[in-house]
C-alpha cells in the first residue's frame, strides 16, 4: 500500500522532520522510489584509481568512510548534525533532491562492486548493488539471454510473396498494400511469451483494516487495477517485436542487387577462380537475404554457385533456432538450394576465435544500430574525457556516474578519431569550430548536434553554476567503441575479409540531452513509444544508434588498414539493383525512394 508522505519543507526543523520521517517510515518491503529526479538527472565526477573489480557473487563488504581519505563532498548533499548551520547552503540543499543523503558521489561510488555484460550472463535476474561501463549496461540489456531485449520472442516482418510493382499505381497504393500485408500480425493471440508477471500479493503492502483517506492513494490503487486488467487482455502479434527490413520488404529485388555486387567483386578482384565464394552474413533475420543471393547466383553463375559458401553469425539463440528450422529446412529446400552450402555459427562475433585465413565476404545489414557505445563527458575548463559509469543501487535505481580512467576502448577510440581527418580539436580554431561555438550560446536552441567540445564553456559554466548537476562537465557523447571492436576482429580474425555493411545514418527523436544519443523504444498495445533515457528496465527496450559513416570509414581505415566507399542507400541501389522491377505505374520507385537515412559502406 501507498503511504502518504509528508511534503518537503525549506524551514522546518530538524527534530520536526525526524519525527515526521519515522511517524510515515515505510515497512522494509514498500520501499518509495524517489521519482523527482531522473535516472540522467545527476551526474557525479569520480576517482576509481583504487577501484577493484570485486565479484557479484561474492558478499559486499561494508563500504569506505571519507575519514582520512579526502573525498570532496558534493555540493547538493546532506549535512551532519554535527555541522555549523548555514541557512543559505540549507536552503540550496532542501530545495533538490540529492539522492545519497549525507555521503559523496564518491563514498556512494566505493560502496559497489564493478561488474561486466559478460558476467551478467550467468545471472538470470537483472543486477542490483553494482556498477558498470555503460556500453556494458546497453549490451547486457540488450543481449542477456535470461531477460535482453533479443532473447525475447522476435518476428520479423515478410509478404508471402514479393509486391508486384510493375502493376502498383504509385507510392499511395504501394502503402495500402503494404499496410495490408501486415493483417496477419493483427490476428489475436495469447500475450508475448516473454511477459513478466508479478504476484499481486507481493505488490500490495497493505494489512487487513489498514486504510487510508488520501485521494492520491486511492486513485493510484484504481491505476494499479485498471493496469492489471490491461495486462490480461489479449494483444495482437504486432505487441511481440515486429521487425521490417528493406531486405524483406523489397524481397528478392533488394537481396539481388547485393548478390550483383558481390559477384562483381568476386570476379573482377582476383578471386575467382582461385578461390571459393565464402559469404558470412551478420544478424541473418528470416534468411530471406541468404536466398535471394544463393538464387541469384545459382540462376546467372551457376559455375560459382557451384563453389559458393553461406555461412549465418546469429548470437540470438531463438532466432537461430528459427533460422535452422525455417530456412534451412523450408526455404532452401522448397527453392531447389543445396543446404549444404550453410552453415550456422550459433556464437556472438565478439566471441570468434578462430582465424579464417581465406578470403570471405562479411555482409552486416542493420547491425551496426544495436552496437553498445560507451559515454564520455568533458571537464568545461580543461577538455580532460570522463568514461561514464551506470550505477545501480540496491534498490534498483540508476545513476550515472563518470571517472577520467578510461576503458582501453574508449582511450582507443578517441586516440584514433583524434588522429584522423575528422577529429574534433582540430576543429575548435576553424571558422565552423567557432560557428558552433556562437550556436551552442543561443538559448532554447537545439545543441544535440553540436559536439560537446565545441560548445561554449562560458555558457556551459554559466549553466552548470546555475544548475549544478553535472559536476562541471558537457552534456555527453555516445561514442561507438563496439564498432571500433568489431573492425578490430575482422583484422585479426577475417585478415582477408571484404565489408559490405548498411545501416542508419541518423534516427529521429533520440534521447535529449546527449551528442549521438540513441533512440530508446519499446512497443505498449500495438504503439511504438519513445522515452526519454537509455537508463531502463533491462530487456524492455530496443536502444538503437545511428552510424556516423565518415567517422566509421575512417575507423575502419585505420584498424584494417583497407580503404572503404561509403554511398547513400540510393547511390548504391541505382547502381546495383534492377530498377525496373521495382518501379511503379507513374515511374515511382520506393525501393530508392524509402530509407533515405540509410547508408552502405563497402571495402
């Protein structure tokens, strides 16, 4: 049961509030989030040059005082009684919710062991009581088999049989039909398999003839039971993770344009016929993709089919379960392919270890959105990088923490950008250094787009003393260090790999607040919902990055040491694929014309 709560008072006295906060304490399993604050509200500046990495499984020892070590108290947080009242520093401090009463960020900070993504993996209930990188807390809520967001039950959108475009008016009817093939998922059926449920009893604290006349109680109650019964209703299959992709939406036609490059490739760089046609794709989906290039080839080369490879990277357990019983079974078999030619490699690219010496061609379509990235924010004064840490306390509330130790990653990646031709200091001095800058100083504009460096320390200073949340620091940077470790195993692992990639360029309603941030979303009856953090209940959020292609090409020239070319989705179609299959009556053609913020990159 919801207790009521008395409200925070800027003069009231000491003994007052004491006597207040145990007459309203609640029992020890009602614990009350502090929802006036946000996960990103805060974001505190620490030392974790002593930091240990001290196992979960393992009993936390009693945390480190601040006796003898010179932690600096933060400027929000509580006082002792011990100390000399200051009625002005009182009323700062009463009037915003610091959340670690009388402690620093860095006594809060000691207080948990550090933990991993992979060490996750054992656990199957989402961590409490620790701390950790947040390209780790972005990978285990996304890929956790017990509770991550792909272990879940997964279908990814597909027509029963490719759109007849040649006899479709225009891109208007292109969508009612479109909009039509998705009647199937709008059957009813029982609610996601992957649904958690909660015993009612355990969410109601209330003892028999406990009552209580507070109105906000007893709406939040009526909430509580208008909840419950809309979890019971029946939802449509849309509700369970609905995926559409270009390789399925335009399918064959997409899949053979790239078969097209590949087979160009192939012949003309020296390959064949020395050497087999090995294609590795990345995030296989339906394998719709693996048969619509095996066809191609086996129709226009059967000589090279006849030495072609197929082999699927798939970390989603169910999905390669899926992959093995659909596609393999069915969908080679009823389109006259050799199974053979396929292989499955159950295992996270991540985890590869073994060195494929021959040449091969790795295909990553829409993979790149899903990698985890790590959280850098600047010093205002000194331009010095802070690594962001995700903290989450016993309670299971978030918060983001930030240490100038840097992960061997994050050091490398900003090491490498800074290096090339699209580093950021350099660009400080330029006249578009200094536009951004007079940007970053208009008020009410939008400043997502401009890096945290280049934006006005005065006006960051001024905000910061004003606002004195984020420890004098920038507002963050998303930076992409899976992708800098992907680029590093295909060197290692795949030394004689050539790239085909796409991806998304940019993606609309990102979270605020940060440079590169993601778009976090989750579907709720049927609706795709945005919010407004990436700090979320792990496993019930899709977090998806857009992929900054130049800075990307630049990486991957500096770790392969290949060069890349880098086009938009139309640049690469218009040259690749048959335009007139997919052209509509009145010349449209939505294969080019859809997933404008998409692009390829090819070594």
């Amino acid at each position: 049961m919801m207790r009521r709560l008395p409200q925070r008072g800027l003069f009231n006295a000491a003994k007052a509030r004491a006597k207040l906060a145990q007459a309203h304490k609640p029992d020890d399993d009602a614990f009350h989030h502090e929802y006036s604050i946000r996960p990103d509200t805060y974001a505190f500046k620490v030392d974790a040059t002593n930091e240990r990495t001290r196992s979960l499984a393992k009993r936390q020892s009693a945390p480190e005082t601040s006796e003898g070590v010179g932690f600096k108290p933060h400027p929000l947080q509580g006082v002792s009684d011990s100390d000399k009242f200051n009625l002005i520093e009182f009323i700062y401090r009463y009037s915003t919710n610091y959340p670690f009463g009388n402690r620093s960020p860095q006594e809060e900070y000691m207080r948990y062991p550090t933990t991993t993504s992979d060490k996750l993996k054992r656990f199957r209930t989402r961590p409490k009581s620790t701390k950790m990188l947040v390209s780790d807390f972005i990978e285990d809520s996304l890929y956790n088999p017990h509770y991550g967001y792909f272990s879940r039950e997964v279908e990814i959108f597909h027509t029963e049989k490719p759109f007849d475009y040649n006899n479709i008016e225009d891109i208007d009817e292109f969508m009612a039909q479109w909009e039509g093939a998705y009647a199937k998922y709008d059957q009813q059926g029982p609610p996601p398999q992957w649904t958690e449920t909660f015993d009612a009893k355990s969410q109601s604290t209330q003892k028999p003839g406990d009552k209580s006349s507070s109105k906000f109680v007893q709406r939040a109650l009526q909430i509580q039971k208008q909840d419950e019964a809309a979890a019971q209703k029946r939802q449509s299959r849309r509700s369970l993770q609905l995926w559409h992709t270009p390789t399925e939406l335009f399918s064959p036609y997409y899949g053979e344009a790239l078969a097209r490059y590949l087979l160009w490739h192939y012949q003309t760089n020296g390959l064949y016929p020395y050497h087999d046609l090995v294609i590795y794709e990345m995030g296989a989906g339906n394998g719709t993709l693996m048969c619509n290039v095996l066809n191609y080839i086996k129709q226009n080369a059967p000589e090279i089919y006849a030495r072609t490879q197929y082999r699927i990277i798939e970390i989603s357990s169910q999905l390669a379960e899926k992959q093995m019983a659909h596609a393999l079974k069915a969908k080679l078999f009823q389109q006259g392919l050799d199974s053979s030619k396929l292989q499955i490699e159950n295992v996270s690219i991540f985890d590869w270890k073994t060195v494929v010496e021959h040449p091969v061609y790795f295909v990553a379509l829409e993979v790149f959105d899903n990698f985890a990235h790590d959280l850098i924010r600047y010093d205002i004064t000194t331009g010095e990088p802070y690594e962001g840490q995700v903290l989450i306390d016993g309670h299971g509330d978030f918060y983001e923490f930030f240490t100038p130790q840097l992960s061997h990653w994050s050091q490398a990646f900003l090491g490498l950008r800074e290096s090339s031709d699209v580093g950021v200091l350099k660009q400080v001095d330029t006249l578009k250094g200094k536009l951004a800058a007079a940007k970053s100083m208009v008020p009410f504009m939008d400043k997502q787009h401009i890096h945290p460096l280049l934006q006005s320390p005065t006006m960051l200073g001024l905000k910061n003393s004003m606002f004195p949340f984020k420890d004098d620091m920038t507002p963050g940077e998303f930076i992409p260090t899976r992708l800098l470790q992907f680029f590093q195993i295909l060197k290692h692992k795949f030394p004689q790999h050539h790239l085909l990639c796409s991806d998304f360029n940019q993606l609309p309603n990102t979270v605020p607040g940060y440079y590169n941030g993601p778009v976090v979303q989750t579907v709720l009856q049927d609706k795709m919902i945005d919010v407004s953090t990436y700090m979320v209940m792990q496993g019930y959020f899709d977090i998806m990055f857009g992929t900054d292609f130049t800075l990307a090409q630049r990486l991957y020239q500096q770790v392969c040491g290949k060069p890349a070319k880098v086009e938009t989705h139309r640049e690469f179609l218009s040259q690749w694929a048959n335009l007139d299959s997919t052209t509509t009556k009145t010349g449209d053609n939505p294969m080019l014309d859809f997933y404008t913020n998409v692009s390829f990159m090819s070594s």
